[in-house]
C-alpha cells in the first residue's frame, strides 16, 4: 500500500493545518511505551473547517446522516493532522482506538454509521494499520453545538 501522504493525494484529500484547541488542554499527548514505541492520545476533533465550525445540530432532524458522515471524516481529517504534527503519519504502527460521539436526536440508533466514515476513512489512508476498536456514542450535547466529535490513540514509532 501507498505511504500515507500518497493516499491522501490518490484520495483526492489534503491534511488541514492541525486545529488549535477549543478550549485549556493540549490537541495531542505522545506517551513513552518502551521498545521504540509510543502512544499518541489524540483529543476530541470537531468538524472544524478553515478556522469554522461546521455541521451544527442533532442528527438526524438538524443534521442529516450523510451530512453527519461527511463530519466525522472532517474529524478524521483533523485527527490525521494532529498526528501528522505530533509524530509523522508514516510512523503510525496501528490506530488503536477510536471514540466517536455523535449529537443524537431523540430516538435516533444509527451513531455507527456516522462514525463508520471516520474509521473507512482511516482505514483508506492508512491501510490495515488504520483498523481500529472503536465505541459510537449518542449523547444529548457537544461542544459548541456540533453533530460529531471523535477521540483517538495511535501506537507510532519513535
């Protein structure tokens, strides 16, 4: 498979300049593990775009499924940009985790499938590496009124 970067272009996408945080603490933590490894914590992206939030509302009777989709693979951009910058993407061992929240109107049970263009997305740029466990969580509220917000950990090499 294609480096990362190669993918990207073949894709069609190109990595956001790594958003500044929301709010008072740190877009990404790099943890020691030992034998050349590291954990890189990556935290909560939003569907920012440009320096613009973007995809405001529950989903589905403010945000449609598909327009939730195309924000988690915003988030997933921005996650790949953060840890671009914290590591290099063509150090990524595997994405371990991945937590994704999805603003959820009442009633609303289709949290996977939103959160299943993050993780294809993933998966497109970095290939088995990009496979990860993952938790898609209805809640009633995100920051700032958003409809998705996802968190991941990736083992990179150091």
């Amino acid at each position: 498979m294609a480096q990362p970067r190669e993918r990207l272009r073949q894709l069609g996408l190109q990595l956001p300049t790594p958003p500044a945080p929301l709010a008072s603490y740190v877009p990404t933590r790099t943890v020691p593990m030992g034998g050349g490894k590291a954990l890189v914590f990556v935290a909560g992206q939003v569907p920012l775009e440009d320096g613009q939030l973007r995809f405001i509302g529950r989903v589905p009777t403010e945000v449609s499924l598909e327009d939730a989709q195309a924000a988690a693979r915003l988030c997933a951009l921005n996650i790949l940009a953060q840890v671009e910058a914290a590591a290099g993407l063509d150090k990524v061992d595997v994405v371990a985790s991945v937590t994704g929240f999805v603003r959820s109107a009442e009633g609303f049970g289709e949290q996977p499938q939103v959160i299943n263009a993050a993780s294809d997305l993933l998966a497109d740029v970095l290939g088995d590496a990009g496979r990860h466990s993952r938790a898609a969580v209805g809640v009633s509220e995100l920051p700032r009124g958003v409809s998705v917000e996802i968190a991941a950990v990736f083992v990179v090499r150091t």
